[in-house]
C-alpha cells in the first residue's frame, strides 16, 4: 500500500471576503491552481490515501474550508487531516487585517463539514499511522496518556503532526537550513518531553510539516521527516515548493516527486464552479 504525504496547503477562496487578506496573504492565494496539480499527481500515482500535513487552508474561515473541499473533491483516494496552526487562525475584523488562534471554531468548523481532525489512529496494511494535533507547538495534556493507548510495539509506527518534535536533532535540522528560525513556534515547544516520556523506541517514523522546507532528522531510531509545502507559491518560496511524498507501507521507504509549474496560461485557473460567494466576515 501506498499513502502520499502532502503539507500545508494554504488555500484561499479566490472570492474571499477578506480584502486585507487576500493582499497580505497574495502569495498563498494565488497558488491554489498547484494545489490541483497536486491533486492530479496523487491520482496519477495512485496512491491508496493521502494524509495532509496541516494548514489545509491559510485562516480557517467556513468559505476556505468550503474551496479545499471542493478541490479536495476530485482526489480518487480516501484523504486524512491532522490541523496544522493556520486551520485554527480565524480574522479578528471585518477586513481580516489580523487573525487569532481559536480551536474551537476550527474543529467545529470542520466538524460541520464531516471533516475529523481530531487525534485519531489508521491502521493501513501492517502500519499504524497516528494522526495528533501539535497545531499550536504543543500537544494537548491528555495526548501522552492516548498515545501510550494507541502505540503499538507489535507493528509499525507512524506518527502525523504539523508541527515537529521538540528534541535537539530536529531543531539542529532546521537551524541548518535556516540558523534564525523562532523555535517557539516551528517545534513542539509546548511539549519539549514527548519524545523521551512517550514516543521513545516506540514510533518509526514522524512526518511533519510547518516549516515549508525540507529537513531530515535521526533521533535515536526514529526518523523525523519535515516535509516542504505541497503547493507552489508564485514569485516566492523554496525551490522544493511543490512536492509530495510517497511512503510504501512495505518497508516505510518513501519517493518524491515535484509537481510541474504551472503555466498559467493553459486555462485550468478557474475555481471549481461550486464555488459561490464566501460568507460575509
Ligand atoms: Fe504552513
């Protein structure tokens, strides 16, 4: 079995209503056209499932929630979300000139829709693949406890979060490819004990995203992977913007592919037709 890894997304309705937004946040609205190649190269790799990394959308808001989804609705495979801090970023004002952390009205936002973002396990094949919310660079307290329910010795373990583990080998990964990154915000610095407490000899494999770039790090036995953004930002970004992952259940091995750039001109720029007029803020 094979299941692609894709993270942070970024979607913006292109009729959002948030005007202040969509100027400050230009460069992630309008690259939502990559995410449909995206879409398309996972179908043509025909993977099994697709897990998202988190920030499926770049501020939670019911109209970008309703655009993912309506990309999200030509994938020919079963999808999986673990929410990333931008899917709990919600406007403070009418011009979504700012944002705030709230939680709660991105799970019941997504709930309203059926989405599960909850900390959750899947079994695929012989691999255990579980699904935690590190959104905001911690776990919640009772995480610790679920995981020791959910880890399991006997098969493999892999771990889905956005945010990646607070533990010196990751943080000299990330500093390696950029020294001032805030390390508050882009590991789990809410739960700096996680790894050694719980997930120590007992997790394979943790995949992440967050820092739109990627990074590699070895901890003991466990890899941890940072996996780059999945769309393609247009005149800003990395050049590893636009990749997606491959992990074959068999041997945890993974592939990489980069999506091609999109040509604007080959008129597949239009928003699904199902979009309609966002909800006023
Ligand atoms: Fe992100």
């Amino acid at each position: 079995m094979h299941v692609g890894l894709i993270a942070d997304p970024h979607l913006i309705n292109p009729n959002d209503s948030y005007e202040s937004r969509l100027e400050t946040r230009q460069h992630f609205a309008e690259a939502w056209p990559s995410f449909r190649t995206v879409i398309e190269e996972l179908n043509a790799a025909a993977v099994d499932h697709v897990i998202i990394l988190g920030d499926l959308v770049d501020y939670y808001t019911d109209a970008n929630r309703d655009f993912a989804l309506s990309l999200l609705e030509d994938l020919e495979m079963p999808w999986h979300l673990t929410p990333g801090n931008h899917d709990y970023a919600v406007p403070t004002d009418e011009s979504g000139s700012d944002t705030e952390h709230d939680q709660e009205a991105g799970r019941c936002g997504y709930a309203a829709s059926n989405v599960e973002i909850s900390d959750r396990v899947l079994d695929l094949d012989d691999v255990r693949f579980i699904l935690l919310d590190s959104a905001l660079s911690a776990v919640a307290d009772d995480a610790r406890s679920w995981l020791d329910s959910v880890l399991d010795n006997d098969r493999a373990c892999v771990l889905c979060t956005h945010v990646p583990l607070d533990v010196d080998p990751v943080v000299e990964a990330i500093h390696a490819v950029e020294p001032d990154r805030n390390l508050e915000k882009y590991v789990q610095r809410g739960s700096p004990e996680l790894y050694e407490t719980t997930l120590a000899g007992r997790v394979d494999l943790v995949c992440s995203g967050h820092l739109h770039f990627p990074a590699r790090a070895t901890i003991d036995e466990t890899v941890q992977l940072i996996r780059p953004k999945c769309i393609r930002t247009p005149h800003t970004g990395y050049e590893t913007d636009g990749t997606i992952a491959t992990l074959d259940t068999a041997d945890l091995s993974w592939t990489e592919r980069q999506i091609p750039s999109h040509d604007p001109s080959d008129g597949t720029t239009c928003p699904p037709e199902s979009i309609g007029e966002p909800e006023g803020a």
